[in-house]
C-alpha cells in the first residue's frame, strides 16, 4: 500500500507542476520543464539501489555430483565385528568420533596452496598425509594424458595450483591407487578383460595372482543391530562391498563416488581405511601387526599411528619401516622374522621423534631414497610432507648438492627451504661464526628431519613459513 500512496503522490505533484507551467511565459516554460524532467530522473531510481552497491566476495561453490550408492553386497555381522575389532579394539564401545566426520577435502582450486588437503589435526592425520604424499606425486609426475603438440608444458607454480578439474581427477587417482595397492596390484593400469578372465576362472589356483581390491560405502540400512556386544557406529553396520578386480574398474568407481570420500564432515578417512584394511586382508592384517591382540588404532598417537600411513604407501601394515627382513631373537629363544620394507617405494618416509629417539626406528634406505622425491614426515609427532619438484634429484649427484625442498602440513603450514650438500671449503674462523649465526635455526625439529636425509648439510629459510 505504501509504494502504491507513493507513486499516487508523485503522479498529483507532476500534473500540479505542469499546470504552474501553463500559467508561465515561453522562456520561463522552457527553463522549469528541464528543471522538471531533470528532477524526474532523480526520483526513478531501482526499487532495491544497494544492489548495485553490494559488493560480492568470491567464494568456492563447485561440489561434486552426488550419485545415489546402488548396488554391492551388504556387510555381514563376521566381518562387520572383525573388521571394528581390528582397527579400533573393540566392538561394544563407540569408535573414536573423529574417524566417521573426517573427509579429504580439497582447498580451493587455482589458489596457493591448491595442492594440499586440509584436516584437523586428530588421528586421522596419518592417513589424510599419506593420501596428500600420493597426490602430489600425480600433480608433479603424473601429468594429463592428452596433451596436445601445441601446448606448452606446465611451470612448476602453475603444477602446484591446480584447477578444481584437475584436483578431482587427481584426488580419484590417489584413493583409487592406495586401494589397488593395497589389493596386491600395482600403480600400472592392467588390462581389465584379462583380470576379469583370470578372476573368474581362478587364477589363483593356476599359479596367477589377480589383485583384488575391496571398496565399501555406506547405506542407511544397518545390517548389524545395536546390542550389549555391538555398539553401531552408524557406518561399519551400514557398508557395502565391492569387489575390483581391474584398476580403470577400480577408478571409475571412485570418481563416481567421490563426494562420500571427500565432503567435509562424511565418512571418507573410515571408508578409505576400511577398503584399504578389507583389500589387504583382516588375517594378513594381523599377521603384519606380529601381534595378533593389536588394533591399528588402540592407543594411538594424537595424529595416528605410522602403520596407516605405511598401509597407504607400501600396501603393507607392518610397525617396522627398516630394509628387508630382519630376525630378532636370542640364544634362548627362536629367531622371530620382523618384517620391514620390501621393496623400494615411490614415496618415502622419514622420521625424528627426538634427540633421545630409538635409532631402530628410522627408516631403511628403500624409504629415505624413494624413487621420486617426496616423502611423509613424522617430526616429533606431527606428520607433514617434503617434497621437491625435480624428478632427476635422487637420480643425479649434482642435483642433489644444493636444492629447494617444500614442506607442508594438512592443517595449512607451508615452508621453503633450501638445503646445500657441498663440502663446506671455508676456514675455521668463517665456520665458527656462520656456527653462531645459524644456531637457533639448527636446532628447530624440522631441520633435524631433513638431517637424517642429508647428514651435516646446511639449510636455509626460504622467506617467512605459513604457519
């Protein structure tokens, strides 16, 4: 009613002011209708003018497809109790919360730090570290299959703020190859008629393996009703098996359902780990723990346990990061095999848990001298990644004296530095000062990992780090 009165109000003033125009001369009409239709412009005016005045802030609005979860064979109450037993101890009490509202979410895309995930810091991090260490590896080696002739190859900062594109495609791959890596097979795609082939005329017993990998997603139907012996988690009763048996099977299953591994607050660090613990096996499982009463998270560190991030990147569970086979024993017992690092891996680790640390447990030489220069760090309990973008850096002596190398954490920190190998040729006297100089950045904890890579080497702090 207001806007209709005003309009009213409006139409009555122009008529009297036309009147009072009449009623002029010629040269006064002329001036006051100018001054009419000049106040006329004013007055029509947008019925909402902050409009135009609203300013728009960008904001990432890009979510994947969410497709409804058919099909799969529904978990059963064996292996739905085996499974919670074995990953976190126990069956009758709640699992720890953060494992079921923890997903592997992407930063958004085309910006600093594109590249990373983000996470809080609980005990999901080991696994959401060990799948960020996989990611880099297809951002930085791993380039688009279709490159046209006329394209020119990607800047090393461009490789590192991907396009959300390019971040989906990337994160599908990473979870689709710790899953297949899990199940036997490799990085390499298999010929997915030949797998199937082998798979249904049983391969196994003719002397081929055929990798087999598990995925699980969950459904609303529980299948193991809450008792005194169960306690229902809402998504280990709810899951669903499926069964791959070829790698492209494997991720184009993933990409279709991605959002439930990667929306933040879903399910994605549990389901990711119990299709990596399910495509390995529960009894190979317990056999890699030595132990059979061991959970993979019972008693578990803040940020988790190394044997997660180890299943992810070597496809084996085992506590133990050194070369080969090991047999500890004494002369009055047997000598009980411990098994490390069987061969080398893309992605390495590496470890410093103090100055006091037990020297067995740092990493062989198949995980310090990865195939690729990437590796999982656990520095006095925090997990973070180091990476260098130069694939001839372990391969090439000269390329390993002086270098930049990138670190970075899923909670956000970043940091450059720049390590240089070369034998120092400077007199006592210089050394002494550049000693002093250099003493409060020698003893932080990060530089005292990268020494247990390169022994003695002098690194320097690129800039101020993200913290």
């Amino acid at each position: 009613m207001s806007c209709r009165t005003g309009m009213s109000g409006d139409r009555q003033t122009t008529s009297q002011r036309v009147q009072r125009i009449e009623s002029r001369g010629i040269p006064e009409r002329i001036a006051a209708v100018r001054l009419m239709q000049q106040r006329d412009v004013n007055t029509e005016k947008p019925t909402y003018l902050r409009d135009r005045e609203r300013v728009l802030y960008p904001r990432s609005t890009k979510t994947l497809a969410k497709v409804p979860v058919i099909g799969g064979t529904p978990i059963s109450e064996e292996t739905c109790t085996a499974l919670r037993q074995l990953v976190f101890g126990s069956c009758a009490s709640p699992p720890r919360s953060e494992w079921t509202r923890t997903g592997l979410t992407l930063r958004p895309g085309g910006q600093s730090l594109a590249f990373g995930l983000r996470a809080a810091r609980n005990s999901t991090r080991s696994l959401v570290t060990a799948v960020q260490a996989v990611m880099l590896k297809h951002f930085l080696f791993r380039t688009n299959k279709i490159v046209t002739s006329f394209a020119r190859p990607a800047s090393p900062e461009a490789l590192l703020k991907p396009n959300h594109e390019r971040q989906v495609e990337v994160l599908s791959l990473s979870i689709a190859e710790v899953i297949w890596r899990c199940g036997g097979g490799d990085a390499k795609p298999s010929n997915a008629a030949t797998a199937v082939n082998l798979a249904s005329t049983g391969g196994a017993s003719s002397g081929v393996f055929v990798p087999k990998a598990v995925v699980v997603l969950p459904q609303e139907t529980p299948y193991v009703q809450h008792s005194v012996q169960y306690f229902q988690d809402g998504i280990t009763e709810t899951l669903h098996l499926y069964e791959f048996h070829s790698l492209e099977d494997l991720q184009i299953f993933v990409k279709r359902y991605l959002y439930l591994f990667h929306d933040e607050g879903g399910p994605g660090a549990i389901i990711l780990l119990y299709s990596a613990v399910l495509s390995r096996g529960l009894a190979k499982v317990r056999t890699d723990f030595e132990d059979q009463r061991t959970s993979m998270l019972g008693g578990s560190p803040e940020e988790g346990p190394m044997s997660v991030a180890t299943l992810l990147l070597t496809g084996r569970c085992s506590p133990h990061l050194h070369n080969g086979v090991l047999y500890v024993g004494d002369e009055n017992t047997y000598a009980v095999p411990r098994w490390g690092v069987l061969a080398r891996s893309e992605v390495g680790i590496l470890v410093h848990e103090g100055d006091g640390a037990d020297a067995d447990k740092q990493p062989g030489s198949r995980l310090k001298t990865p195939s690729l220069p990437i590796w999982l760090t656990l520095c006095q309990g925090h997990y973070g990644v180091l990476f260098n973008m130069n694939r001839e850096l372990l391969r090439n002596y000269h390329a390993e004296r002086r270098f930049e190398i990138q670190y970075y954490t899923c909670g956000g920190s970043h940091a450059t530095l720049t390590v240089d190998t070369r034998a120092s040729e400077d007199s006592s006297a210089d050394n002494a000062a550049r000693d002093d100089q250099l003493v409060d950045v020698a003893s932080t904890p990060l530089e005292k990992l990268i020494h247990t890579k390169w022994q003695d080497a002098q690194i320097q702090w690129n800039g101020s780090p993200v913290l």
